[in-house]
C-alpha cells in the first residue's frame, strides 16, 4: 500500500465547490484528496485543524488500499448524517464502506456496513447482525474511530479496545483500491476529521472480531438466477399479462445469491443507466403434474411476479413507502402460490429499484414433483 501512512496537518485546502467537468482536491501534507462533495475546506474546529467536509465523499485515489487500517477523530452535531470510512475503491462507483448514523445513537444499526456496486449501495440487503451494530456516539466532541482489513474481513471501533462490528464477510472481492471519506445528511450535515491515519497491518494487528449466528436460510433455497438486461419500469408497470415479447430483446446474465441466500442485482447492471430501473429475474421449473407450489421470496424494492406470462403478486417494499418507519430491509417475508402446470413452467419476475439495494430472493421448499433450472455458471462475486 503506497501513501502508507497519512497525517492529516493541512495547510492547504481547495474551494468547496464542486465542478462539474473537472476534479478538485484538497492537498494535505503533500497528498491530495480528490473532492465528489459539496464542502471540503481546512477549519479550526474545538482547538484543532479539521477537514470539514458535507455532502458527499472525497478519495485518496493514490493509496492503493489493500490490507490496512483506516483510522480517525471525528466530531458533529446530533442530526442526521451518514459518516464513515471508504476502502479497496475500484472507482467511484464500486467500493467498500461503513458509516454510522449520528442520528440513531444507541440504536441497533447506528453503524451500517455495506458494499457499494454499480453505484448503488446495499444496506437494504445486508441487515443482520453481521453488518449492523450499536454504538454510543458523543456530540460536539471528538469521537474515536477505526477501521481494520484483512482478507475479506473487516472489524470496525467506535471509541473502544474491542470491535463494535465485525464484518465476516466483505461483499465487493475488490482486492486493493482507493481509501476515502464519506458525509451526507440532511440540514447541511458537516462532519470534522482530524488525526487522519491510513496504513498497512503492523505486526500483531489482527482480525480479532467474531461472527453473529446468521439469519437461517429457508429450505428449497433457489441459489442461482437469470437477470436481464435494464428496462424502464413502465414496460410492466400496468401488466397483468405479458407479451411473449416483452423479454425477446433483453441480454440474460447469471447471478447467484449472497451468503444470506439474497442475490444483490446491482453486481451486474447499473439501475442509472439508460433510464431504466427494471431487471427481469428468471427461471424454469418442469413439473411432473398439475400442482400448486408455495414460493417464499423477498426483494427491493418493487416487483411483479409472472407465472407462465401471468402476474400473481404485485409489491412495493420501498424505504418509507408503507409508513415512515418502514425501512424496506430484505428477507423471506412474503410468500405467493405458484399454480404449476404440466410440464415447463417460466417464472419471470420483473424488480425494480429506487433506492437502497437492488434485491431478489427466492425458495421453493416441497420440491417433491418439479425440477427447477440450475446455474452452474453462476456465483456472487
């Protein structure tokens, strides 16, 4: 890892202001800091010299982060915001990242963990205790943070000697890329760093977090799909019945799912593209006779279920969209009858997204009678 150890001092920092047909930095003791932020400037701030930064990220593009430890202080107000580390970043758009909630203080997912693909990130997919924590944070003050990576495990310290989360398994499989920093909320939500360290593991670092029992996955889980290529929204948004064209032209991928049997769709295709915002998910089943199977599914954030052409379930599990506690995070909470007839059957499920990942999962336990399409190819990368 180049750049191995950073010490934020500034005495220099770039306009706040944000171009947009050229990069901006903010240049600290001889590195320079790539700007994609509202605000980035050098303050004085409770007796130090802080990086203030609001509404969005900036990048160490040069420091070539593999194995490390990112490390920092960091003070702000009590209101909502998103703050935190960024690691192993391919580029903008593909990364991995941790932020706590400054307005969740105490509470169970105060600090999130989650990949970032395609510019999209997954919180909504990965809920559980692996990838969620609390945390007691301190405002107006100085709050001590670290990050350490090694392989594809992360822990993750919040003012203590002991791992507040321990992430068992980093999702993204980048192994090396840029570090950076992260602020976002609503009301102008500034953050102040200082003491800026990022460096590789010293002798003796270690992994020394342990892994939460994860969510038990349903029996007759199906691993592998097909996803289509990106199509708007509107092509199925009033269909109860589809055309047999209404796939023709779309390209197939396959996708397998996740550890916690959830395939995260933006591996493969960027919901911002084209203006689309739709996938078509897609298997076989071939059964033996005329017989109704039970499907359990979740997904993010909306989808329409089609069974031989044929919509049998409508949903919307959007962030909010139910009431405004509702967080729209996924498992294996809905079910649906799949009304098989002899012979092959195509389930094709259109998913579309707005915000917070991109989600489909799917099982089918009493699989007495039908055989359903495998995706040897297929693996979540």
């Amino acid at each position: 890892m180049k750049n191995a150890i950073i010490g934020l001092t500034a005495l220099c920092a770039s306009s706040a202001a944000i171009a947009q047909d050229e990069a901006q930095y903010v240049s600290y003791d001889g590195h320079n800091w790539r700007i994609t932020a509202q605000r980035a400037e050098v303050e004085q701030h409770l007796g130090r010299e802080a990086l203030a930064l609001s509404g969005g990220r900036i990048w160490l593009d040069g420091a070539e982060f593999t194995d490390g430890v990112i490390e920092f202080d960091v003070a702000y107000k009590e209101q909502q915001g998103f703050i935190g580390p960024i690691w192993r970043a391919e580029n903008d758009r593909h990364f991995e990242e941790i932020y706590f909630r400054s307005h969740l203080n105490g509470k169970p997912d105060a600090v999130q963990y989650t990949p970032v693909e395609n510019g999209n990130s997954a919180w909504q997919i990965f809920s559980d205790g692996n990838a969620i924590a609390a945390i007691d944070q301190k405002f107006d003050t100085w709050n001590h943070v670290k990050v350490v990576v090694k392989g594809d495990k992360a822990d993750f310290y919040f003012n203590s000697d002991t791992p507040k989360l321990h992430i068992p398994d980093l999702k993204t499989n980048i192994g090396e890329g840029a570090a950076g920093l992260r602020v976002s909320g609503r009301g102008g939500m500034t953050a102040y760093f200082s003491n800026i360290v990022i460096r590789p593991l010293q002798d003796g670092e270690n992994i020394v977090g342990e892994a939460k029992d994860p969510v038990p996955l349903p029996e007759g889980l199906i691993t592998a799909w097909n996803v289509s290529s990106i199509f708007s929204e509107d092509v199925v948004a009033n269909a109860l019945t589809l055309p047999k064209s209404a796939s023709r032209d779309l390209t197939w991928s396959a996708l397998g799912v996740e550890t916690n049997g959830i395939a995260n769709i933006s591996k493969i295709t960027n919901r911002f593209r084209d203006g689309g915002s739709t996938v078509f998910i897609r298997t076989n089943i071939n059964s033996d006779s005329k017989q109704m199977k039970e499907l359990r599914f979740g997904y993010s954030d909306r989808v329409r279920i089609y069974l031989n052409g044929k919509r049998v379930y409508y949903g919307d599990a959007g962030w909010t969209v139910r009431d405004y506690r509702f967080l729209g995070t996924v498992g294996f909470f809905d079910s649906a009858g799949l009304d098989l007839k002899r012979g092959d059957n195509e389930l094709l499920i259109a998913v579309s997204e707005t915000f917070g990942g991109w989600a489909w999962a799917g099982a089918i336990e009493d699989q007495t009678g039908i055989t359903i399409e495998r995706l040897i190819s297929a693996s979540a990368r």
